[in-house]
C-alpha cells in the first residue's frame, strides 16, 4: 500500500515546503521574463472577448431568452390570462389580472377575457420556460435575446409594455 | 340489513340504497363519479351516464348478472349484489366514451372559464377522457345570457345534467327557469327573460358541476388556485351562513357554499343541506362581516393547493449539538463525560 501521507484522491495534491531561495530565484527576472512571455504569446492568439452589445453570440435555437407576449396575425393579443403559466413557474414570478373584452376590442384581444396587467420579475425569473411550455395559446414564448442590466429592481418587473410583442413585428412573425 | 360487494369491498347498506350511495359509504376509488346526481336534491341522477357500473351477480335470489351497464346513482342495492366499477374493463371503456360525448358539445374554452380548477368534467376528462377529439362537426353554440344580474348562463358549457332546475323546485319558491326544447336543442331558460332574483337562487353556481353557471361579482376576477379558500361564518337569518371564502391578499374575491368529498354542498350541525343564501354569496365580501375559521383542507390532488405552503405547528428541536456534547453511551460509562444524565434529562434541562 502506498504511504499514507502522498495519498491523493484528487490527484492535486501538493507538499508545501518552505526551503530557501537559491540566488537566481531571489532575482525573480527570469520568473518575470517567463511570465512576459506567456503574456505575450497571447497577443497572437485569438481573442476570447467579444464587444457585447455590439457583437453578439450565437446561440443556440434553444436557448431560452426574456419573454415575449405574442399577437396573432391580426395584431390581436393572444394571451387570454388563463394563469397556467403563473401555475407552472416554479419561481412564482408572474402575476396576472384579467379583465373582460368589451365590443369593438376584437381587435386587440382574440379571446373574450383577456390579461389586464400582466408582471414577469425578471430577478425572479430562472429561464426555465415551463410558462411556454403550460400555455394553452401559444401566447407566450422565450426569445433569444437576452433580459439586459437595469440600475434599479423595479426596472427587473417587465409589464405588459415590454413584454407584448411590437405592431411592427407581427408580418415578420407570420412570414 | 341487505348486503353489496362493490369490487370486492362488502358493505351493509339498508334495503333501498342506490350503487353509488352504498359505494360513497366505502369511499376511496370505489366510488364511481358522477355528474348529473345530487345527493341533497331529490330526483336528481340518471341523466349523464357517467356512474355506470357492471352488476356481475344481481342478487343472492337471482345470481344473474344484469346484460347491460346500470346507472349507479338509480339503480337500488339487493341482497348479495355483486359490482363491478374499476375492476371492470367494461365500465372503464365504456366511461370513456361517455366522457367523449360529454366533451363533444363543450367548447374548449377552460383557459376563460371560471370554473377551470374545481370544475368536475375537468377532473372526469383527466381521469378518464382521452387527449384528443374526434369530433369534427360544429359545436352547438348559444349566446351568453344574464340570469338576474348575478348570475351567468353559458349554455355553451351546460352538460343538461338538470341540477339547476332541481335546485329551482326544491329550494326557490317561485320558478322561473328550467329546461326548454328537446334534444341537442335543448337549453337551460327562463321563462322568458324572467330574472331569477329568489333568495336561495345562487345555489345553482353550487350545484353546476361545469361552468355554465358562474358568479358575475366573480367573473374574471382571478383563478381559483390562485385564491386561498378559508372557512368562515357569519349570522345570517335566512340561512346558516357557513360559507367557503375565497381570499386573495385581504380581500374577499367570492363567497361558495362549503363543499365535501364529492363536490356537493356540506350538512350543517342539523344534518341539514348548508345551502347559501345570495346575501351571503354576493352581498357581503367585506372581510370584517366574516368570522374567518381557518383554511379550508382542499383534495390532496386539487390544483387549489398549489403554492400554499401549510406549516407544521409541531416546535423543531434540533438535538445534534447536544447529542455530540454527550456522545455515545457506552463512551459515558467509560470516562464520565456528563456525569451520569440521560439524553432526555439533558434534552429537559435545555429547555
């Protein structure tokens, strides 16, 4: 059996000794020449970074992003506040109210009750896209674009004006 | 007393108990579901075909089994009666289909009902429907319609099951609704465009197993399982005023009567019905008109419960520490870490 004391499980480990420094090693200039040296190699190589929110990623087409509200082809809100996907978030960050449709509405709700406030909090969010998943209107989606920074928390609760999907979007979305 | 085998669970019922009745007395699965039948209103059942079980042995005279299925909630017990409800291949096919036909005139709209959560054909199509439809014709459609000014008709969702028109005989004095034309034609009505402004007429919402009968002071206000159901009580003069409140935040949402097992109205201390009056239901949702109980225990299995977390009143003691301080008994003997105390005395001394 192998000596108990330079056992490894991990295979990291490391005697710790405190010998004293030979002369060369006192100068530290060949340390600081070798880590110049790396440094420097690493201007040729390819750069890691990239220049968000300029350039982005690509992602993946799974890749579960902020939320979007979605209309129909007609510009008419799909979701009907059903609540299912209040039901299914399992970080408790949506929060609803419904209210009903009144005539001459039919255009911007299709259904007859339809979400009168409608709150994501987004610092509650995990991105896991059960509420996608449970909606029963294809009202819902997560899109790839990522939820950006905000200075306060309220700016983290996207209301109905941030999360329903743009007029201008809708012929893009039915192409 | 006459004796019935319900999937091998034998129970004595008195001479004259309906199927169903006998197997609510063994509760549990045995219990075939029902739609149409009412307990606390007379005549009800026979309607949705729903409780239809398998008679494998008619009685200890005539040990025939009966040829066809028999509702349940219309067919009385005989002495040495055997049944079949989910033993019985038969009858799960069989409640299938009538779940399908059930659902071919029902429109698809749970997302907007106000039923969606507590509503009975919800919980019978997940039991028993299959996923998709069949059904390719138009779906019947009616207009919505006011009943008095607290009360909302969507015949669209009616499964014509007739709890409604029994609650209007047996609990309103003056009728003015019930049933008219015939067939798939047929439709909940009043006489014409008669309001239905009778005391005890909210019970209908009760008594509704879908959602053609729903709350206007409730209406699209929220989801139930979004509500948390309290029990509470008040003084009422025209009836018990035993209530379920419907509680979001500190706001009373909607009043219901206090349902039991099977969804139907709960006795009160006189063994009576504790059907509601609509002072109670819709008049008084201020929350200091109630003496709120406590919560109300809904199904383990009910959408309801989601997201309340009931904790437990029993205090946590966690004992590690002390545990390691006295170590193992054996050790103690040996070199007196405590003198000579138990666990428990330590464990009393602590508190």
């Amino acid at each position: 059996m192998a000596d108990f004391k330079s056992l490894s499980l991990s295979g990291r480990k490391k005697d710790v000794s405190d010998k004293d420094m030979t002369f060369m090693e006192k100068l530290y200039l060949p340390a600081i020449a070798k880590g110049m040296g790396i440094t420097l190699r690493h201007f040729f190589k390819p750069k890691v970074t990239i220049q968000y929110p300029e350039q982005k990623r690509e992602f993946s087409p799974i890749f579960r992003g902020r939320h979007i509200l979605m209309r129909d082809e007609n510009g008419a809100e799909r979701c009907t506040a059903c609540g299912l996907c209040a039901l299914s978030c399992p970080a408790e960050a949506i929060t609803m109210t419904s209210s009903e449709r009144k005539k001459g509405e039919e255009h911007l709700y299709r259904e007859e009750k339809y979400a009168d406030t409608y709150e994501i909090n987004m610092l509650r969010c995990i991105f896991c896209g059960l509420c996608e998943e449970a909606c029963p209107k294809e009202a819902i989606f997560l899109t790839q674009d990522m939820a950006p920074a905000d200075y306060k928390r309220e700016g983290f609760i996207y209301g109905k004006e941030k999360l329903v999907m743009k007029m201008e979007d809708i012929k893009s979305n039915t192409k | 007393m006459p004796k019935v085998t319900i999937d091998g669970v034998t129970v004595e019922v008195e001479a004259g108990t309906t199927i169903l009745n006998a197997a609510r007395k063994i509760g549990g699965d045995v219990v075939p579901p029902a739609m149409c039948y009412y307990s606390k209103l007379k005549g009800s059942g026979g309607k949705c075909r729903v409780c239809l079980v398998e008679i494998s042995k008619g009685s200890d005279a005539n040990p025939n089994p009966m040829p066809k299925l028999q509702a349940s909630c219309c067919t009385p017990i005989m002495d040495g009666m055997e049944v079949k409800n989910m033993t019985s291949a038969k009858v799960q096919d069989m409640r299938k289909g009538v779940v399908e036909f059930l659902l071919m005139n029902h429109p698809l709209d749970c997302p907007i009902c106000d039923q969606a959560g507590e509503c009975d054909l919800q919980n019978l199509g997940y039991n028993y429907g299959v996923e998709g439809t069949r059904y390719k014709e138009e779906r019947r459609t009616f207009d919505k319609i006011d009943i008095g000014d607290k009360i909302q008709l969507h015949m669209t969702r009616c499964i014509l099951c007739y709890r409604c028109t029994y609650v209007a005989d047996q609990l309103t004095d003056n009728r003015v609704h019930g049933v008219v034309n015939r067939g798939d034609a047929a439709e909940i009505s009043t006489y014409i465009q008669n309001a239905v402004t009778n005391e005890m007429s909210g019970n209908m919402i009760d008594v509704c197993p879908v959602g053609a009968l729903t709350d206007k002071t409730f209406r699209f206000k929220s989801r139930v399982w979004f509500l948390k159901p309290f029990d509470a009580h008040r003084d009422c003069k025209t009836c018990s005023g035993k209530v379920t409140a419907w509680m979001f935040g500190n706001e009373i949402y909607r009043i219901t009567a206090r349902k039991d097992a099977y969804h139907e109205v709960e006795n009160d201390e006189n063994g009576n019905p504790a059907f509601i009056c609509n002072t109670c239901r819709f008049d008084t949702k201020d929350v200091k008109q109630w003496t709120i109980e406590g919560p109300r225990k809904m199904e383990n299995w009910s959408v309801i419960n989601q997201g309340k977390y009931m904790k437990g009143k029993e205090k946590v003691i966690i004992d590690g520490d002390i545990r390691l301080q006295l170590g193992r008994a054996e050790d103690r003997k040996k070199i007196s870490m405590n003198g000579t105390n138990t666990l428990e005395q330590t464990l009393s001394d602590g508190q």
